[in-house]
C-alpha cells in the first residue's frame, strides 16, 4: 500500500500544493459576499476543469493564479472591512 502512494506522489510532486491552495480557497470562501454555496460550487468547477492538467509548467501557472486569486479575495474582505468601519465612525458628508 506504501508504494502506491508513493509512486502517485512521485508522477505529480504539485499535487500536494494543488490541495493546499484548494484548502485554502475554500476556507477564505466562508465570507464570500456572495454565499459559500456560490464560492464552493464555482470552485469546484474551476478545478474540476483543469483536472487532468499533467504538465508541470502549466500546473505551477495554475498554481500562480491561484494565489492572485487568494490576493484578490483578500483585497475584497479588506475593503469591505474597511467600509464597514468607516461607515460606523464618520458621518455620511452630504
């Protein structure tokens, strides 16, 4: 049994950093502004499209813009967090 796992990690070393970054996504997920269901399900999609993905260029390309992504999601829960505070100590001007 110990070979086979380990002959599956040999033939893609990424794979462990595909899950990690899907663990992740998912994780920052749970705020989406727009539903976890939404975030999970288009997730899902995302990588089930690139599941037979074998090159190891284009699996560290997919890797790469998945951690834009994870950037950009931060960005958003930033600027909301931002929003909310300020809207909660600063009058409206008018």
């Amino acid at each position: 049994m110990g070979s086979i796992v380990w002959t599956v990690n040999m033939t893609n070393p990424l794979r462990g950093q595909v899950i990690h970054l899907y663990k992740t996504l998912l994780y920052m997920g749970r705020e989406y502004p727009q539903g976890y269901v939404y975030f999970r399900t288009r997730l899902k999609t995302a990588f089930m499209k690139n599941k037979d993905v074998s090159d190891p260029e284009k699996i560290k390309q997919l890797l790469a813009r998945g951690d834009f992504v994870i950037k950009e999601i931060e960005a958003l829960y930033f600027l909301r967090k931002y929003r909310a505070m300020k809207k909660r100590y600063y009058e409206d001007e008018k």
